[in-house]
C-alpha cells in the first residue's frame, strides 16, 4: 500500500528552485514529545559515576505504520540523557553493537584527548571502550554522538546521538525551571527526509549537506508538549547533520537567552529570535499563559549571504519545531535569576599565540583532514586567540574540541548576547571575521589529537578537519597512532 509520510504535514511555500528542495511547511501536531530517559548510573568501587551506552540497530515508528531502520544508544534511536555534577569522575562503558566501527564523542567536554571519542578513538563492531574523565566546567547542556573519520553523517542520521548534562553548585542556587521533562526540555531538532519505503535517505542534498523535510523532535515527528508551569526551560541542540535554523515563538513573543553551548550566561538576555547552526545549543526561558498555545517555529536564518540556489536549502522556510500547549492553571516558580553565571573574561592580552583559520572549499588552511597530520600544536595552559574567516560565500561552521570558547569580535563589533558566553561551535557569516579567544587545559598528549572542523557533517566527512594536540611547554608533537587504538 501507499506509504504516506507527509502526515499532518502541509507544504506552505513552493519558491524553491528546480530540483532544490520541498518544504517542510506547518504542522499539525499530534505526537506528544518524547523525553530521553535521563541514563542510569552507578558508583563503583573508585567513586566514579558508571554510564552505559550500547550503539544498536532497531527500528522507530516516526509514523503510525510505517517502519523505519534507525540506531540509537540503549534503544533504536537517539540515546539517554546523562547527567553528572561537576567534579564528578565519570566513566562511560561504550558497547558497539553495530556492524561498523563507531565513536562516541563528547561535543563540548573538556578532557583528555583519549577520552574525546575522536576518530582516533574508534570502537569497533563487538568490542567496548571505556573512557573516563572529571568534569571540571560549568552546568551546561552537551551532547555526544558518533565521531568516525569521513563517516560521521551517516551514523547521525541514523540516529546516535544524546544529551550530556552537567550540573554544578552555581546553577542549583539559581531559581531557573530544572524538572527534566516537566518545566526543563530538552529539544534536539532533526531534519529528516524518507524515502518510499519509510527509510531515511540523504539523496536530497545541496551544498551543506542534506536537507530533510520533515522535523523530528527528540524523534518525535509533529511534537506538542504540554506545560505546567508559567515558565518553561527549553534546551535547544541542533542536532541536524546540516541545516540551520533560526528559533523563535510563533507569535512573535520574546524569551529569555539563558545560556549557550558551554554554560549559563552572566545575564538572561530578552530575545526574539536565535540561530542555531549544527551542534550549537542554546537554552531559553519561555513564559507561557494558561490555557494558550503557541509554536516553537524556525524562520529562514540569516545565513549572511545571498549565494543563491546553494545556500537556500540551508532553510528557507518557516518550519514548525514544536507546540507548547499550557495547562488551563499554571504553576509559578517565583521570580527567575536573571544574573546567572559569573564567567571571567579572557584577556587578548593574556594570548600568547594567535592562529589563523580559513575555510574554503572543504579545506581548512588549505588543508584536508589527514588522520595522520597533526596540524596545529598547543602548549597546556596557555591561552590562545583563534582568527576563523569563512572564505566562501556558503555557510560553514566552527567547532573546536577539548575547550569552550570566547568571542572576541565578530567583524568589527563586539559580539552580540547569543555570543557573549561560553561557546564550542559558531557559525561563519561569509567574509566576517569571528576572533575566539579560550584558554587550554593541562591535558597532554603529544600523540592523541584533538579535531577542530566545520559541523555540516558532510563537511566535516569531506575533509574539512583538522587535528590539535595539546603538550607540555617545549615538548614536540608526535605522530597519531595510524591503527584505531580505543584502549
Ligand atoms: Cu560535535 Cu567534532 O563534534
Ligand atoms: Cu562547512
């Protein structure tokens, strides 16, 4: 029988190009939002928090009837929410249970290079990896999902990919919705595309990458969520291989910029809009009347170019996200902290090197990823002042690993509010030069790299990487081991 895919689903603009791309349009939604379960733990018998994440096949059923192949950690798709204190030892038992080698990164987490789940830290199908490390940073929304060099796209898409909390003193003081699930939300938001058959495909592809057209929330396709209380905490992660969005309230409402990819910001900045490329997070406060109902939605990003039929797939369209319907009677929590974290400056001046990035085509400097180059050799400790130009009139994006960053300037201004805070991924507006500014930690490893690369995913499986160790000062960069070495 015929399948049909495009339930509740209403294509509300037709300006695309030849052979670009259909559209999501608006959405009626009728599933109620899934939740992550949050992960169990335990402590073992060295007081480290014990997780277990098995990357598995299965199957979803984003529509009723329909079957779809995905993966997922601990179930057939997306994974379970971890969460750890800062200053907690944690340990990760990864199983692969997949019939390729994978990784499991975690995106935006300081640590050891051989803990990062790289490409240097390659599971293979049967075997496990155990990394473990402190947290020692700030409460903040990360996330983890597969790393594999020039294969990263693929095992996204299929679904692995999960929700990395940290919590920490600071923020518990603060008076902020935190009931996972209840009055906190996490919202990964996912393009996807099926074929006939009810499989994902990717066949739809533009410059960035594929294009999906449909939206899944924590992989629930037309999601609604029902809210309790008059202010709701959304965790916003844009967990799409590719496309960009720019969130916002259907009616035009404001909210609340909280926090960004690393941690609260120093003051909840009031916003109508943000733009998230993939894997930047951002975390909002939105207030709510009783009884209403009103859209997270997603209009056509500024991508700051005008590069034509390339760049229009990249989300040239209003997208329905998700509807937040608030109970008849809403409960209050008080007043909200608006001073939130206290983040100290990094200093220009305190910067001993400076480097410079240019992207163009897939390269980074002019150079592909080569799993055996390390390209760039930093000194523990110190801090650093990273040039970024996007040299192309196409998006990219800059995410490094092992650290969260500062900016510095964005062009010639100061950043603005979804900027000002701890960040490791930024989107590149075509010839503005963004400054980063961040401070390394004393992890070292001459051998073991960490990546910097563009997070448009087929970007990043094309080559657009490139390889940082951290050493102890004067010590030389070694060579990467050119065997997969999860040990
Ligand atoms: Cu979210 Cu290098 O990755
Ligand atoms: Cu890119």
């Amino acid at each position: 029988g015929a399948v049909v895919l495009t339930v509740g689903l209403t294509a509300c603009s037709s300006d695309n190009g030849a052979g670009v791309i259909d559209t999501v349009g608006t959405t009626d939604f009728v599933n109620p939002l899934a939740i992550p379960p949050l992960a169990e733990s335990t402590l073992n018998a060295a007081g480290e928090r014990v997780f277990d994440l098995t990357a598995q096949r299965g199957t979803s059923e984003f529509v009723p009837g329909v079957t779809t192949d995905t993966w997922g950690y601990n179930g057939s798709y997306l994974g379970p929410t971890l969460v750890a204190e800062r200053g907690e030892n944690v340990r990760i038992n990864v199983a692969n249970n997949l019939q390729e080698a994978t990784s499991v990164h975690w995106h935006g987490m300081s640590l050891p290079a051989k803990m990062d789940g790289g490409p240097h830290q390659m599971v293979e199908p049967g075997a496990k990896w155990s990394p473990n490390f402190t947290i020692d940073q700030p409460a903040a929304t990360l996330w983890y999902h597969p790393h594999p060099d020039g294969a990263t796209e693929h095992q996204v898409e299929m679904g692995l990919a999960g929700l990395f909390l940290i919590q920490d003193d600071e923020e518990a003081a603060l008076n902020l919705p935190r009931s996972y699930g209840v009055d906190d939300i996490p919202v990964v938001v996912q393009d996807r595309r099926f074929n006939a058959k009810g499989q994902f495909t990717s066949d739809v592809r533009g410059y960035i990458g594929p294009i999906g057209d449909q939206l899944l929330v924590n992989g629930t396709l037309a999601p609604y969520v029902d809210v309790t209380t008059e202010v709701v905490r959304l965790r916003l992660v844009n967990g799409s291989t590719a496309r960009v969005y720019d969130f916002g309230l259907s009616d035009g409402r404001s909210f609340d910029l909280i926090g960004t990819d690393g941690g609260l910001l120093t003051e909840a900045a009031s916003m109508d809009d943000i733009r998230l490329s993939p894997g930047e997070r951002a975390e909002i406060l939105v207030p709510l009347k009783p009884g209403e109902t009103v859209k997270l939605q997603s209009t056509p990003p500024n991508l700051g170019t005008s590069a034509g039929a390339a760049t229009r797939n990249a989300g040239d369209d209003t997208l329905d996200v998700l509807e937040l319907r608030a109970a008849d009677s809403l409960g209050s929590i008080g007043a909200l902290s608006t001073t939130l974290a206290n983040i100290e400056p990094l200093e220009k001046a305190d910067a001993s090197v400076d480097r410079s990035f240019t992207l163009n085509g897939y390269t980074i400097n002019n150079r592909l990823m080569d799993m055996t180059r390390i390209d760039e050799t930093v000194e523990a400790g110190a801090t650093e002042v990273w040039t970024v130009d996007n040299a192309m009139p196409l998006p990219h994006n800059f995410h490094v690993h092992a650290v969260q960053f500062q900016v510095l300037r964005v062009g010639t201004k100061s950043p603005p509010a979804e900027l000002s805070g701890w960040k490791d991924t930024i989107y590149l507006e075509p010839g503005v030069r963004y400054e980063l500014i961040m401070q390394f930690s004393n992890y070292t490893d001459p051998n073991f790299p960490y990546m910097f690369h563009c997070h448009m995913l087929a970007h990043e499986d094309a080559g657009m990487m490139g390889q940082f160790v951290v050493v102890k000062p004067g010590e030389q960069a070694g060579t990467p081991p050119t065997a997969h070495d999860a040990s």
